[in-house]
C-alpha cells in the first residue's frame, strides 16, 4: 500500500504554484506588492485567489480520496490478502 501523503509530482508543482498566487492575492491587497495606476487591484486579488484554491484542490482531494480508502478498504472493494 502506498503512503497516503505521497503525492504525484505535477500534484504538488500545481499546490506549490496555487499557494504562491494566493500568497501574490495577499500581497496585492495589502498593497506591497506595486501596480500600474489602471489595474484594478481587487479584481486582480481576486482572481489569483480562486486561482490558487483551484490550483490547490487536487492536491486534497487525492489525500482525502487515499485517506477514506486507507480507513474503510471494504467501501472500495480493497480486501486484505494476507490469509
């Protein structure tokens, strides 16, 4: 059986690029990070923010989907085959 935590490599290239626009969303609202006059600041925020959460879903729901057939074998229709 596989560790529950070990994560494919695009997985975890996509989680790492979904945490740093989230972490470009924080800077741009709170101002530290500069723009040209004309950009909309909240808009951008805002869309590097879902950005991210989407870029960052995978990465849970594959420890989530891993975790629930690691607890309840039987549900998925894993027996153990050690007799």
């Amino acid at each position: 059986m596989q560790s529950v935590a070990r994560l494919p490599r695009l997985v975890v290239v996509a989680e790492a690029i979904g945490g740093l626009l989230i972490l470009g969303a924080l800077l741009l609202i709170n101002h530290w990070l500069p723009l040209p006059a004309q950009t909309e600041v909240r808009t951008l925020a805002t869309v590097l923010f879902i950005g991210g959460v989407l870029l960052m879903l995978p990465a849970a729901w594959l420890m989530m989907w891993r975790t629930a057939q690691a607890i309840a074998p039987q549900l998925f229709n894993h027996t153990d085959k050690k007799r």
